[in-house]
C-alpha cells in the first residue's frame, strides 16, 4: 500500500505462496485476495499481518479457483469468477453476510459491480454483457470480437462512462523468396 504522493509505502501481507487479485473493500477497511492455490481471504486495514488472522472464505470445493474481482458498493457481496482447466467457468457473487456463493452465468469473467450493487458489467470472449444479479438477466452492451478486452473494465463514480482496453491480435502471413 502506497499514498498516492509516493509516501508511505507498507507491505501488507507476508504470505507463503503468491497473493493475488487484490479487491478493496468500499470503506477502504478490507482488502480481499487470493493465496495461490487456496481459497480467498479477507484481512483488515489498519491492523499488522502479525495482528491479524486473515478470514479465509468458507472452504467449498469450488472457491479454491475462484478469482474475487470486485466488491459490491454497499459493501455486502464479492463478485468474481472461477477458472477450471483455464477457462471461465462463469460468474459468481459470494455473501458475505450468508457466506454462501451463487452462480450467475455459465460463462465470463472480470465481473464489476456498478454503484447500484445489483448490476455488473462482465467480459466474455470479447462481448462485455450487462448482468441482473438478482433477475440473472443479461444483455450484451458491446462486442469487440474478434479482439478482446485486456485486463478489467473500469466505471465511473456515476456509471455512465466505461474505460477498457483492447487486445488487438494481428497474424500476418509473409513469403519470401530465396534466391
């Protein structure tokens, strides 16, 4: 964790294996993430590693590949996806009030919460779809196929404007002639 003038730079975590898919928490008091080959965890700002006992998601034999992407606006639900065999296996919400995920689509990842905490935006195969949570509905907002989206789509404090980038995949053919 850094300031954003450059100061006060603190590590956060002294984990064994790799952490990942860091996901901060609306207040800015909890920070989810995954432990490379476990299930995700949720520790608290503010407090040492040494302080605290980071609180592992309810052990399902399905979380252990589950990524957390982004966390509800109103604080009570994760959004993330699960990956098998290096494909997406679809989207997920977790409660943290229940401690209980739901499955939301067969396919997709990267899910982002939009301020209402009850729709998000999420990716598949170059098509970024609108998702109901609790309707399930779905709606295609905007397809860039064949490319694909990078990393994550970003929103605006008001949800109207989105950020993305594009992975653009050229495959030239050359010939040449010796002589």
């Amino acid at each position: 964790m850094i300031n954003s003038d450059g100061s006060g730079l603190q590590q956060l975590t002294y984990a064994s294996n790799e952490v990942t898919n860091p996901v901060w928490s609306p207040d800015g008091t909890r920070l989810a993430y995954r432990n490379y080959g476990s299930t995700p965890s949720i520790m608290r700002i503010g407090k040492s590693w040494r302080e605290q006992s980071p609180e592992v998601l309810p052990s399902m034999s399905d979380l252990s590949d589950w990524y957390p992407w982004s966390w509800s606006h109103d604080g009570r639900q994760l959004a993330g996806f699960r990956v098998g065999a290096g494909v997406s296996d679809g989207i997920s919400v977790y409660s943290l009030e229940s401690q209980q995920k739901e499955k939301l689509t067969d396919s997709g990842m990267r899910p982002v919460w939009l301020s209402d905490s009850r729709r998000m935006l999420f990716q598949d195969r170059g098509r970024l779809y609108l998702l109901d949570s609790r309707s399930k509905k779905i709606r295609e907002v905007l397809s860039v196929a064949p490319n694909e989206f990078g990393t994550g789509v970003t929103l605006s404090r008001d949800d109207r404007l989105i950020y993305f980038s594009l992975v653009i995949t050229e495959a030239d053919i050359w010939l040449m002639t010796l002589e």
